[in-house]
C-alpha cells in the first residue's frame, strides 16, 4: 500500500490526490480542477507555458546522468562517425539530434536552457575528445569541426520547448 501523503498546505490532512503540474499533494480544499488535470492553486494560477521549461531537481539529476551516458557512449560513435568518407555531418546531425531526444526524455520532457546546455555539452564532448590529438598538433579537418557544429546544434533543437 502506497505511503499516506498530506496536503502541502494543511499538514493535517491526508491525501491522495497530487497536483498535475508540480506533483505536490493537495487536499480536495486545494484542488483546483483545470482542463488539463487537477492542479494546486499556486500552479492553477499560473498561464499555461509559464512552467515550461523550469526543471525540478530531480529532472536536472536525471538529464545529467543521460548526458554523461551519452558522453561516454558517444566517445566510439565519434570515432565511427569520422572514419565514414560521405555524410558525416548529416550522421553526425541525426546522432546529435537522438542524444538531444534522450537527455529531453530523461528530464521529463520539459526542456529549458538547462537541458539544452546538458545536451549541448554531452553531444560536444565526444567529439572534443575524438578530435583532441588533432586539435594539439594544430592539422586537422575542417570537415570534421563542421560534423561536430551539426550534432551539437541539433542537440539543441532536439530540446526545444513545445
């Protein structure tokens, strides 16, 4: 049987309803039913988008743990990516835009800069360390910073808020 939860603003008084948005609990006193679900009043108040975007903690938790996958996984991915000889940056692209989708899905799908500098960050990483030893002698491929710019910016896109 589930723990007995409280109303957040009347301690006393148990529950078993949550607010659709925040997840809080809230008594039948506080419920405010709206077209979207039943909502606490401080969230009911609120214009629809006004919470898109704004992560809970346990969002940001779960999107950097998706974004450090991503980085370790992405590592080989890289290196695969820069031995093909054609498309690489539309590959590259594709494969940005999926780690984009994963982090955003992991965060709840609520996006906002914070998933997209997570996502950003953990699409950039792989191919930094792909590119590092290149980078340090000072030869490399232009080709190759360009497929980087098109994963990580389709990361981006891939959190964009709806």
């Amino acid at each position: 049987m589930a723990e007995t939860m409280h109303c957040y603003r009347h301690p006393k008084r148990e529950t078993r309803v949550s607010c659709a948005t925040c997840g809080r609990p809230i008594c039948t006193e506080c419920m405010v039913a709206t077209d979207v679900g039943i909502k606490c009043p401080d969230d009911a108040r609120l214009p629809r988008g006004a919470r898109a975007g704004v992560m809970k903690t346990n969002q940001v938790v779960r999107s950097i743990l998706a974004g450090i996958g991503v980085a370790v996984v992405g590592i080989p991915v890289a290196y695969v990516l820069f031995l093909l000889p054609f498309f690489t940056w539309l590959i590259s692209a594709a494969a940005g835009y999926g780690a984009g989708t994963l982090i955003y899905r992991a965060g709840g799908r609520n996006g906002g800069p914070v998933a997209i500098a997570i996502s950003v960050v953990a699409t950039a990483v792989p191919f930094l360390v792909v590119l590092a030893p290149d980078l340090l002698a000072g030869a490399f491929n232009p080709l190759r910073l360009i497929a980087m710019a098109f994963a990580v910016v389709a990361a981006g896109v891939a959190n964009r808020q709806i």
